[in-house]
C-alpha cells in the first residue's frame, strides 16, 4: 500500500482519533458510513475535511496527507525522529516501523493504555499516601 494512498490517509485518520473501524472513524468525522465508503470506492477524501482535522486535532497537514514529517504540527522532524539512545530501543524502533499501519496503531493504542494505567496506579499510590498522612496523629 502505498503511503499517500486514500486507505494510508483513513488509517493515519483512524490512528489521530485512536479508532479501530471505519464506522468508528465516520461517527468521530460526524458523517455516514456509506460516505466513507464512497470516498474509498472513487479513491477520494475532501480535502477541506482533511484541514479541518488538522486543525482541530492539532496534527500536521503533511502528516495527514503523505505520512511524511511529524505527527503533531508545531514538531519539527528532527525532533520527532530524534536519535534512539540504546540498542533495545533501536531494535524495538526497527520492528516498529517494519509494521502495517494497522498493527502500528494497535500497539501505539496498548502503550498508551499501558501509560494510563501507570499513571492511575501512580496517582492511587499519592492518594493513598495523603490519606494515611491525614489520619496520622499529630
């Protein structure tokens, strides 16, 4: 598949609303299912709707459109494709990005429930810390 293809664009557009189905993706883009459809059968997405979620959702344009650059607007591509550190994460980077878009965005989805979940048991902890503080006696 080619990455400037109008699949590659609904898959960058499915990754930017975190959404799994195309009837996910047409509830988030506020049209109807059969419209996606119809963009997919003549190979062809409004543009104005493409700037409007590049706006809204703060994503670059380039990005949406080619997958080439930065993500989020504002993030230069030097920043965004910043040298890996240790071999794990070159060797983790490199399977990454040998993936299908679909698998990139399932695993992108598990690490970022991985991360909430972190910071929830990490907030849990404070919380719970606060309160043993509070029935502490003075």
């Amino acid at each position: 598949m080619q990455k400037k293809s109008l699949d590659a664009v609904l898959d960058r557009l499915m990754t930017v609303f975190t959404v799994d189905s195309d009837s996910e993706l047409a509830r988030k883009l506020e049209v109807n299912r059969q419209t996606l459809g119809s963009w997919r059968s003549r190979q062809s997405i409004p543009y104005a709707l493409c700037v409007n979620v590049s706006e809204a959702e703060g994503v670059s344009l380039d990005w949406l459109l080619t997958g080439e650059g930065a993500m989020l607007r504002g993030v230069s591509a030097a920043t965004a494709e910043s040298p890996v550190t240790n071999a794990q994460e070159d060797a983790i980077l490199a399977l990454f990005r040998s993936l299908e878009e679909t698998d990139r965005r399932e695993i992108q989805s598990a690490a970022e429930e991985k991360k909430r979940i972190r910071d929830i048991e990490q907030r849990l902890k404070e919380l719970t810390e606060a309160l043993a503080d509070t029935k502490r006696p003075a």
